[in-house]
C-alpha cells in the first residue's frame, strides 16, 4: 500500500531507456500529482533556485506545456501501482529540473488563489535504485551541456570526490577565516561576496603551482590539481596558506571592511593571481610548503600604488596584463633593498590567461 509520503505519479508507464557506460536501465515516465511537489528533495549539488522573474517566465512557459519533463532520482525500489498512478515510496530527488518545479508550485499556489485559471502539469523521467553520487554526476553531464551552469556549482559539487575542494568549502564558513562569507559557491554572485569560488580556487593553484599542478582554469582540472597539492602538502598547511594568502590582502590592503567590490581593484582576479604568483615563484615567501610572509614584506607590499590609475587598469585587465602587473609588483618589492632581494626559483614560468577574464 502506498502511504502519504508516496509520490504520485499519474499517467505512468515503465519504460526501458539505454545510457552510455551504463547500460539499459528501467525508468518510469508520466507526469506528478501537484499533491505530492512538495516531497521533492533537494541535495547539495544542486544550483540555487532562479530569481522571481524567472520562475514568472517559467509559469508562463508552464501555462502553453512548453516545457520539458523534470528527473527525479528514487533511492530505492520500492513503489506501489493503484488506479492508473504509481505511488514512489523511498525518498525522491530532483536531478533536474529544480526551476521549473519551484514554478510549478509556485503556479499551484497562484491556481488556489485564483490568480491564474489552470494548474501546472510537470511531467517527469524518474530513475529507481539511484545514489547521490549517480545523481551528482547525472547532473553534471546534464548541466556541462548549457553554458548556464556556473563554475563555481561544479567545483562546489566536487568536494564530493575531492577532500580539498571539501576544504576549501569548510574554510569558507570558518569566521576566523577573512574571506569567510565573501566567497560565492552558488550559481550567482550576492552583493557581499568579493570573489567566485572559480577565481578563489584558481588563486589556491596558482598560490601551491610550484608544489602542484595548480595553472588550471577549467573548474574540473582545477579540482584534480587542487587535489594533488592538497595531498603534496597535507590538510593543514593547505588549509592555513591559503588563510594566510588572504592574511596578508587583509593586512595589507583590507578586505573585511570593502563595501563595494568594485573599487577594491586587489580582489580583481588578476591581481590575485599576480600575487600568488609572485609568492610561488620565490623562495623567501616558504618554508618547505608553508606559506611565510613576514612582517617587512607585509609592509612593503602595503605601499604598493593601487591607487595608480595604470596599475588599477591593469588589475582589472587580462591577457598580457599580468605579466606587467607581475613585474611591477617584484620591482616594487625589491626597491630599495641592496640585500634580501626576492630570490626567483629557476623553471617557473607566469600564469598568461589569453582570454577575457571571467565575470565576478
């Protein structure tokens, strides 16, 4: 017997469907009963539902069945068939199609009131027998094939696999940590976030490259390099560079009191990237693999003119951009000193991105 907790689904027929590496496998098709949308879960991996003017272009959609049918992942086998509907008895996920069932339920409650004359109908493709980690992937081949999905929900979904992404994560919510708060793991950027979770991971590579392979860019790579330093230093001194990396922004320049992100040219990614990879290519900022920034250089790289509207220019700029940016910054650093001028390791060579940069 089918209990309420069951979801509903009307119109269903079993059907055989055959998917690469994997096999034939049975699924179910048919459409849910409105009753039954609110006992779609969602997990971790999914993106953060779309703003309310979307989901009003959803209903829209929704209201001429223009739509396609969702995926919802069944932990389990267990189901019951009754008069005509299929009653799912094991926890359901949704896979695909979080939009467009939160405008389903959104239409439903706009039907109730009286606001719009019909219901939604979502039709579904349901997977029996699934895990987290299937449906983890599922969604990331689903996803790699719209250019909508943000590096930053794929590199968040690979902590999953990867102990250093997990991290990373971790560390975000640690309020000891600067950047804590400050860093966006979601499909788009809040006013009080500074940076991406792409960007901050790609600094983290660029930060350990002379350890690792850490010059990726794509958000898969750079999970897996990220991955192979992480094992190369251990948890904790991966965990403690990276807080002070951000130690020293802070010291140096500020960075719990920026209101607006726009005018603090140092969290331009550029910048980022030019500093850690200043601090990677020379010696004197390690001991073994841990980070060490001393006070005088602290100093010294606090007087670096930010305020130049050229060096501003070029922290806002790509390509080219850092390589002068980087030289600058060496210059600047040496200036001055006859002695303890920055020692360069021999092989390294600059992190040149030749594409446009990356929306923060």
């Amino acid at each position: 017997m089918a209990n309420r907790n069951s979801v509903k689904i009307v119109n269903g027929a079993l059907d055989e469907l055959t998917i690469e590496g994997i096999g034939t496998q049975i699924v179910l098709r048919g459409v849910v009963d409105n009753d039954s949308l609110e006992l779609l879960q969602v997990d971790s991996y999914q993106r953060e539902i779309l703003p309310e003017s979307k989901i009003r272009d959803l209903i829209e959609a929704m209201k001429t069945g223009r739509l396609p049918d969702i995926e919802l992942g069944m932990r389990g086998g267990q189901f019951a068939e009754r008069d005509g509907a299929f009653y799912l008895q094991d926890p359901m996920f949704i896979i695909d199609g979080l939009q467009r069932t939160s405008a389903a339920k959104h239409m439903l409650h706009l039907k109730y009131q009286g606001v719009v004359g019909v219901a939604p109908r979502l039709g579904v493709l349901v997977f029996f027998n699934s895990t987290e980690n299937w449906e983890r992937e599922r969604f990331r081949i689903l996803n790699s094939l719209r250019t909508r999905l943000s590096p930053n929900v794929l590199i968040r979904n690979s902590g999953k696999e990867f102990p250093a992404i997990e991290t990373l994560h971790n560390l975000c919510d640690d309020k000891t940590f600067v950047m804590a708060g400050r860093i966006c793991w979601r499909q788009n950027m809040t006013r009080e976030e500074l940076i991406s979770a792409h960007t901050f991971c790609k600094t983290v590579g660029l930060l350990h490259s002379h350890i690792g392979p850490g010059r990726n860019t794509d958000a898969a790579q750079v999970a897996r390099g990220l991955q192979k330093i992480y094992e190369t230093c251990g948890r904790n001194t991966f965990r403690d560079n990276v807080k002070i990396f951000f130690d020293v922004i802070e010291q140096a320049f500020g960075i719990r009191l920026i209101t607006f992100k726009a005018g603090a040219s140092y969290m331009h990614w550029n910048f980022l990237r030019v500093l850690a990879d200043v601090f990677s290519h020379h010696t004197d900022f390690w001991r073994e693999n841990r980070l060490f920034v001393d006070q005088d250089l602290i100093r010294k790289i606090k007087t670096f003119p930010l305020s130049d509207p050229n060096i501003r220019s070029l922290c806002s700029s790509s390509g080219q951009a850092n390589k002068l940016l980087y030289q600058l910054l060496v210059d600047h650093i040496n200036s001055g000193r006859r002695t303890r001028r920055l020692h360069s390791r021999t092989g390294h060579s600059l992190a040149i991105d030749t594409h446009s940069g990356e929306s923060e």
